[in-house]
C-alpha cells in the first residue's frame, strides 16, 4: 500500500478568503448568542447598547453594517483583488479589526465574549501573517 500523496500548497487568496470566512462566523455567533444574555435582551429593548450606551438608531445600524460589510466583502477580495492590493488589504484591516475587538473587550466579564474575541484575533493575525508572508 502506497503512502497518501501530501496535499499542495493551497493559493494564498484561498487561504485569506476561508480565514476571513471564519472570523465572521465567530464574530456572528458570539453576537448571536449575545441574545441570551438579559442586559443585551433588555438593551435591545430600550433601543441601547448595553455597557457602551450607544442609542440603537439609523446611523448605529448603518455603521455597524459597514463594520461588518467590509470583512464580507474582504471574502471576495481576497479572491479577486491584484496581488499587491490584496496583500495591503489583507495586511491593514486584520490590525484596525483588532483594535476594535480588544477596544470591545474592555470591561467584557462574560468569559463567551472574551473567548469568540480572543478566536477573532487569532483568526485575523493569520490573515495579516499570511498577506506579510506573500511573496
């Protein structure tokens, strides 16, 4: 019986694309299961944010589905983009993200939040790894 053939290399963009598709997975269910937690239920309620008292409004749901349209869309233009504006992508928005999510951590107790962030961190150093590493 012959050995298994070791698998390629995968293309770069494949590899930035499927880890930005994970960070959002885990930035979407950390925030789903946010909706079990009362303050967040509560919040929701009374148009706030919980701990941060944003008002729930039109300019917090546009920028919040910016915040969130932007990792999308790093899905396809990881895929698509010329090399040397995908690696700068790749290598400036995983450091801005990271500031926001440890910005959002500050004061987070639920040990969830802390860990899904923790997650996305990991997942968005490997993004910047990877475009630095691209030759």
């Amino acid at each position: 019986m012959t050995p298994p053939t070791p698998l390629a290399p995968l293309d770069r963009r494949i590899v930035l694309s499927g880890l930005w598709i994970a960070m959002l997975f885990t930035f979407a269910y950390v925030d789903i299961f946010g909706f079990w937690r009362a303050d967040v239920i509560k919040g929701a309620l009374e148009a706030t944010v919980p701990g941060a008292g944003f008002a729930i409004n039109q300019r917090f749901l546009i920028l919040t589905t910016l915040y969130v349209v932007i990792p999308i869309l790093m899905v396809v233009a990881s895929l698509l983009l010329p090399w040397s504006a995908n690696r700068l992508a790749n290598r400036v928005l995983p450091v801005v993200y990271v500031l926001t999510i440890v910005g959002s951590m500050v004061g987070e107790t639920w040990i969830y939040y802390v860990l899904g962030s923790v997650i996305e961190i990991a997942l968005l150093a490997a993004v910047f790894i990877t475009a630095h590493r691209w030759r």
